[in-house]
C-alpha cells in the first residue's frame, strides 16, 4: 500500500467546528496526509463506496474513520453498523469521537465492533491533544490490517 492511503482519514462529524479543529489538528502534527470530510453517515456510506457524490472517487479505503454518533439522516451507530458488516470495510479501524457520554452508545458502540470510543473535550486545548493522540495511535504506532483480509 501507498503511504498516503496508509494515511487516509475518513473525519464524518456534522459540526463544522469540530471537524475542522480535527483535521488542523491532524495536520499539524503530521499524522496523516489525506483527510476527507462528510456531515452525516449517509454521504459516508456513499464515500466508502464510491457512489453517489462520489462515484468518481479513488485512492482505496481510509485507514482511520472517526465517527460521530449523532448526526442527520444516518446516525454513527447506523454507518458503524454499515462499516463493520460490510466485507470490504470490516478491517478498516472505526474510532467513535462524539459529544456523547451516554452508557447506551458507548455500549452500542463497541457491540458494533467500534475500535474506540472518545468523548470530546469540550475544553479547546484537551480537544487537540485528544485529537493528537488518536491520529498518533492510528496513523504512526498501528499497524493496519493488510488489503483483501
């Protein structure tokens, strides 16, 4: 594999904010290379599978989705759900980051085969060093699972 698909990011979060505090966060800290950007778990699944939106899209898997639970028109659980039983995405490391504490959807969650589940920091600061850590988890000390698993 490439080293920019090795440093892909699928970032689907409906706060704008969010999103883009992630991935100048991301990029900073030279985590990763491509990070792409949806707002709701329907545009996701599209993106995942080249259709719709973006049947024009290449370069292969993301090798790190981080999700958000609740959004518009498919929620987290829903696209996790989606991801994790669909052969072509199983393998692809799923981390929840959400505003939500609720014990439900941290349970869900891992049910689901969610690969973590972090709670966003609602302090600006934490929120980046958050950030940082899970793109040098995934993206530099991980090693990822090998294409056609």
């Amino acid at each position: 594999m490439d080293q920019l698909v090795n440093k892909h990011v699928l970032l689907v979060d409906d706060s704008v904010d969010d999103a883009e505090l992630a991935i100048n966060v991301l990029a900073d800290y030279g985590s990763v290379d491509a990070i792409s950007v949806v707002h709701d778990g329907a545009a996701a699944f599209d993106y995942l599978k080249c259709s719709g939106a973006y049947a024009g899209r290449t370069g292969g898997n993301p090798s790190l989705i981080l999700l958000d639970v609740k959004m518009p028109k498919v929620d987290g659980l829903e696209l996790l759900r989606e991801i994790k039983t669909d052969e072509r995405f199983r393998t692809i490391p799923v981390v929840m980051l959400t505003s939500s504490r609720e014990e439900r959807d941290i349970a869900n969650s891992y049910r689901l085969g969610s690969n973590g589940y972090v709670v966003k920091p609602m302090v600006f600061s934490e929120f980046v060093e958050t950030v940082r850590k899970i793109g040098a988890f995934w993206l530099k000390v991980n090693e990822p699972a090998p294409p056609h698993v």
